[in-house]
C-alpha cells in the first residue's frame, strides 16, 4: 500500500470524526471531495483535494474550494493560505490538515461571509474621508459576527451596530445599538429606514402575482443597510432648508435647539427634505393654496425619499425613472411631492380660511394705528 492510498483510508476512517460538521463526499486517489459545515446550508464550502505524481515529498496537496455562498475573492485568499499551510507539511499526509485549516478558519472568520460587502463599505468610507475627511469608522466583531459603523457627517455621529445571522442572506442582518448626536426626528428616521431597507432585502413585495413571488430571491442587506446609514448621515448637516436657503442643523450639536415649539427647530417630511419649524409653518400658511396641497419647493427630489434607492439596480433604475417623469411634469423645478407632516394636516379650505382670518386681523390693526396717528 503507497503513501496516497493509506491517507485514503485514513480519510475515511477519521475525517468526519475529526473535524466536526464535515461530510466526505467522494474520497478517491483522483479526487477528494468534502462538504464543511454541511449543516449549515448558507455557510457551507466544498473543499476538492488532488494528489500530484510527486506528492508529498517535494509537492503539496492541490487545493480547489467551491461555495455558492463564499465570494470568488475569498474562496481565492482561502485557497492561497491553504496551499501556504501545505507547504509547511511537505512529506506528511496534508488532506486532514488542510481540512481542518479550512473548516476553523470559517469558524473563526464568520464574516468572511459578506467579505465583498465589507470591502465596498471601507472603499465607500475612504472615498468620503479624501473628499471631505469626515473619519468614519467600521469594525469588525468576528466573534459576535457583528459590523459596527460609526458614521460621520461634519459634527454629528451616528453609531449602528448590524448582527450577522448565521442564515444570512436569506435572514437580514439585525440593527441594534444605535447611538446619535443627531436631532431625534433624524434618529427616528435612520432607525426605521435602515430596518425597512434591510427588511426589503429578505422579503418580498405583498403585491406581487404567483410568477413574480416564485422568482424572487433575498439579497445581500448589510451593504444597502449600513451604506443608507453612512450617506444619510454624511449628507444631513449640509442640507438646506428649502425657504430659506441656509444649513438645517447647526454647525454644533450643542447647539441643537431642542424646544419643538421653536422656529429653529428641525423637521423632516415625507419626501424627505429638511425645513426649519418656522419655515415650513410659515410656506403651509401662506397662498397660493392648491387644490391637491402645497408641494415640496426643494429645488430637486430628495436622493432618500423611498428606501427603493438602496435595493439594487433594478430598484434604483424604476425609483429613478419615477423621479424624472414627476420632474418632467413640473418642469424639473422643483421636488413636485406632496408636502405632508404627521402632525400638520391642513385641508385647502381650512388653510384658506386661516389666512383669510389673518389678514383681516392685520387690516383691523392697521385701522387702529391710522387711527390713533
């Protein structure tokens, strides 16, 4: 019996004693096929071993790994370490170590199953930091299989931690401990979006026919989830207020005011615009008053005004589309949406007949003083 033949029965008789949750598929001196973490459908690999002619004397194993889960870039890196790990084993049998490197490697690396999407945020991160040098954050927790970003945005911060499930992607990653020096609306805002965005990735539309249901398939959520979370938060201390033109927040969170009575006090509608309180109160009470409602004045529409923006090329394209056909309808002005605030509504006549009461105080006023000179 050769040196290839008794790793064969070794193989056999130990490997999946030896390396828990493995399954040998095939085990030949042309092929060894084993399945890591089998019971574990979306963090399985497969790890395919060839024997060459002058193994293992002065050659290593050969290592190929496949993975419909894993991305190309890591199945590549794993594969390089693999091969590495060998070469320090010449003239030993190397199949079960191998093995075993791999399968503890995905163990102690749970989030080198979203490898592609970390790498994405750290290049959507750096690219911010060399335009504007806003020092936002991401850290990784492999052993929680957590994300932690800590998003940036002038002197504002918002912190998110997104948990890994071990189903990802079918399962979306969970948000939790959020931290903001942000106004509470916007808070309220990147919670819910974020959560919504993440929802959308994993379940689908509740209108949709019987073909369209059978085709869809989740996706990826932690980089839309955490890539809303890094862009809202970026965006929000520079974003004006759509009547009077100047920065919505203060340049200083200290500074935030905090009465919501307040004419500086910060409001978000459902386009997604920013106004000061007084401003926007101001807008709604003045005429012209249209029969559908006043429409939002910002000079363009808001790029989070639907959580469509985040989920993919198709989505964008469709939210796009819609943009433009509402700008063409009103000759790319302004952002054409509906102003709406839950805890404004205001019908046209009620609006009309405040106004209409307004300014017969003000010429009641205006007799008295003429009166009086």
């Amino acid at each position: 019996m050769d040196f290839v033949e008794r790793e064969l029965v070794e193989i056999r008789a130990n490997c999946e004693k030896q390396i828990a949750s493995s399954k040998i598929i095939s085990c030949s001196a042309t092929l060894v096929r084993v399945d890591l973490l089998p019971d574990r459908p979306n963090r399985t690999m497969t790890v395919c071993l060839r024997f060459p002619e002058d193994y293992p004397k002065s050659s290593a194993i050969l290592v190929e790994l496949k993975s419909r889960v894993y991305s190309d870039k890591l199945l590549a890196e794993l594969t390089r370490l693999m091969d590495d790990y060998a070469r320090e084993h010449l003239g030993t049998a190397q199949a079960l170590l191998v093995l075993s490197f791999a399968q503890q490697y995905l163990l102690d690396n749970p989030l080198c199953v979203c490898l592609d999407e970390i790498k994405q945020l750290r290049m959507d991160i750096k690219g911010v930091e060399n335009s504007q040098n806003v020092a936002s954050q991401l850290k990784l927790r492999q052993r929680t299989s957590c994300v932690e970003l800590i998003a940036r945005g002038g002197s504002y911060v918002y912190r998110v931690t997104a948990a890994v499930p071990d189903s990802y992607p079918n399962q979306c990653v969970e948000l939790r401990g959020q931290e903001s020096n942000l106004p509470t609306v916007l808070v309220r805002y990147l919670n819910g979006q974020s959560r919504e965005i993440a929802r959308q990735c994993v379940e689908p539309p509740l209108r949709l026919s019987k073909e369209e249901l059978a085709h869809f398939r989740p996706v990826r959520s932690l980089y839309r989830t955490l890539k809303f979370c890094l862009e809202a938060t970026r965006d929000f201390h520079q974003e004006l207020c759509p009547i009077c033109n100047s920065t919505v927040l203060q340049a200083q969170p200290e500074s935030m005011v905090l009465d919501e009575h307040a004419d500086a006090f910060v409001e978000r509608v459902y386009c997604g615009h920013l106004f000061h309180q007084g401003c926007l109160k101001l807008y709604l009470s003045e005429p012209p008053f249209p029969k559908g409602g006043k429409l939002c004045p910002a000079k363009r529409r808001h790029p989070r005004s639907d959580a469509q923006t985040y989920m993919g090329k198709g989505a964008t394209a469709a939210a796009t589309s819609a943009a433009s056909g509402s700008q063409k309808k009103l000759d790319g002005a302004v952002c054409g949406i509906k102003l709406a605030h839950d805890r404004w509504v205001v019908n046209v006549k009620t609006a009309e007949a405040r106004w209409a009461q307004k300014q017969a105080r003000q010429r009641e006023l205006e007799e008295v003083v003429d009166f009086l000179q």
